[in-house]
C-alpha cells in the first residue's frame, strides 16, 4: 500500500501516514543506489515544540499525548526501512501545510529530529547540517525528510 490515502492530516492516529501518490516502500527500493542516505514522504504535521513536551507537577519533562501520536506515525511508517545512517548526518527537512495559516518553522524541527533519531540516525546530537524549508497552502500537511551521512568535512563555503 502506501498510495491510498484517508487520514486525516490533523489526526495522525486515523491513518497510516502515507502520501497521495507516494509508495514509501517503492520510493525506497529505488533508493538502493544511495546507500548513504534515506528521503521520507509522511502525511502528518509534526506538533509544535509548544505542544510536543509537557510537564508534570513534579518538573519532569514527558512526551505530550500529541507528540507520542506524531513519534507514534513516523515510526510505524519507519518500521520497513532497514537502513541506519552511520556517523554524523545532513538531514533536510521540508514542511508542506495545508492552509495559509503561517507558522514559526523553528517549532517544528525538534519534534521531527526527536521522531527519526534512533530509527535511522543516531542521536540527534549526530546532526552536523541541517536544511529546513516550509511551504503554505499546500492540497494536506506532509514532511519530506532526507538523511544523508557525512562523509567529508563540511565545507564553511557550502
């Protein structure tokens, strides 16, 4: 599957977090040729870090109902891949929205790093670059994330 597509973008617990048109597990078989990087197409909107965290009365940070229904989606769509970057990483990170309503792209980057690190990437301390592009009024709410490894010095220039 993968191509069918009845989720809710708002509530992603209703499906299975694919892409109209997108087979994650067709994408990754062509990706066989790339073996230091992965990309991923899901159908979710991350929750912002303002509502992806909570605190308990007795200060201890825990993963909000929201955030585990997001690191809940990314992984079952994450489950096939049996690849890991090794070694520090360049991970690119595309937000489609649905809607015109405009957003801190900054809220959303943790979460997402938090959702991929230690499924095909270590720690997120292994990030070494990071892109981010965000993009409104698109037809659902989407990411795409590419992981790539690292495999020469970055170059300050770049």
């Amino acid at each position: 599957g993968g191509t069918g597509h009845t989720q809710d973008p708002e509530d992603p617990e209703r499906g299975d977090g694919s892409v109209r048109g997108v087979d994650t597990l067709e994408y990754w078989q062509r990706q066989k040729n790339y073996p230091t990087s992965r990309a991923f197409f899901i159908a979710v909107r991350p929750p912002s870090t303002n509502t992806y965290y909570r605190k308990s009365r007795q200060g201890h940070m825990y993963l909000s109902p929201a955030g585990r229904r997001f690191r809940n989606v990314v992984h079952s769509h994450l489950e096939k891949c049996r690849w890991k970057a090794r070694g520090r990483v360049h991970m690119t990170m595309d937000f489609y929205f649905k809607g015109v309503v405009r957003r801190d792209i900054d809220n959303y980057i943790k979460p997402t790093i938090d959702a991929f690190k230690d499924k095909v990437m270590g720690d997120d301390e292994c990030v070494d670059k990071l892109t981010v592009r965000k993009a409104y009024n698109c037809a659902e709410n989407y990411i795409y994330v590419c992981i790539r490894e690292i495999t020469e010095e970055i170059n300050e220039s770049e």
